[in-house]
C-alpha cells in the first residue's frame, strides 16, 4: 500500500475533497437525481413500464393456468359420464346374455320334453302295431268253406275292416 502524508495530500488535493464532506454527499445526491430522472424520462417516452408488463404477464398466466384446470376438469368429467355410461351398457348386455341363457335353458328343456314324448309316442306305436299284428293272426281261420261261403255272400266291392287296415298298413 502506498502511504500518503498529509503534506502530499494537501499538494494534490486530495485532502481538500476530504475536508468537505457536504459538497461530496451533494455531488453524489446531484448525480442520483439525475440518474433517477434519466430513466423516469425513458420510461414516460418508450411507454414501457417492467413491473406492469410484469405483472400482466403473471396475470396471463394465472388466467390460462385457471383455463386449463377448468378444461381439464370438465374433461375428467366427461370421461367419469363416458365410464358410468359404458358401465351401464356392460350390465344391460349382461342382463340380456342372462335371459338369452335362461331363454336358451328353456328351449332345451322343451327340446328334451318334445323328445320324450316322441319316443313315448313311437313306443306306443310299435305296441299298437304289435298288438294289431297279434290280432290279424288270431283272427285268421283256417280257410275252410264255410268261410268262403260268407266271403261269397257279400257283395264284390265290399271289403272287410280288417282287409282295409291291412291293405293300408301294407301300402
């Protein structure tokens, strides 16, 4: 460090700016002022005010901030009323795959009745028939002459009721 007496400050002046400190707070005063003043001008000439562009754009984005949480809510619902109602349509198709089945139950249940009954029905048609059979052969004679002679006695055409079931079980 460079050492100054106070006989070389008094020679360059040094030690004069130091003896008055007001005129010093006045200058510097004086060059804030004029600083100050400068970008008050500057500012009332451009229009342009940073804290207010500022504060716009804070607000701005607050504004779209607030846009998209409503858009994103109103979507979150859309999407829980597009669920509720495919949920909805789940449980009717369900509902109607359970009456189908039931429907479906039924059917074969008819299906298996019909079928009982018909081999019912076909049982009793073989034992008619057997039974016919039994009585076709016991109603037969022996072909004697007596039997010819009532077979004679009535008239061409005339078929007997058995010949007729006979002649239709035949053909």
């Amino acid at each position: 460090m460079i050492d100054v007496t106070p006989d070389e400050a008094r020679k360059n002046g040094i030690a004069h700016i130091g003896s008055q400190p007001i005129a010093l707070a006045a200058v510097a005063l004086a060059v804030l002022l004029a600083g100050g003043g400068t970008v008050a001008l500057w500012r009332a000439s451009t229009g342009s005010y940073p804290e207010t562009d500022r504060a716009i754009a804070i607000r701005q984005i607050q504004t779209r901030a607030t846009e998209a949480t409503e858009q994103l809510a109103d979507k979150t619902k859309a999407i829980g009323v597009t669920q509720q109602e495919q949920v909805d349509q789940l449980q009717a198709l369900q509902e109607q795959m359970q009456g189908v089945k039931r429907l479906l139950a039924a059917q074969q249940n008819d299906a298996r009745r019909l079928s009982d009954q018909v081999g019912t029905l076909a049982g009793a048609i073989d034992s008619l028939r057997q039974s016919f059979a039994s009585a076709q052969s016991s109603d037969t004679p022996a072909p004697g002459p007596a039997r010819r002679a009532t077979a004679r006695s009535k008239p061409a055409g005339a078929a007997t009721h058995a010949q007729r079931k006979r002649a239709k079980s035949h053909g």
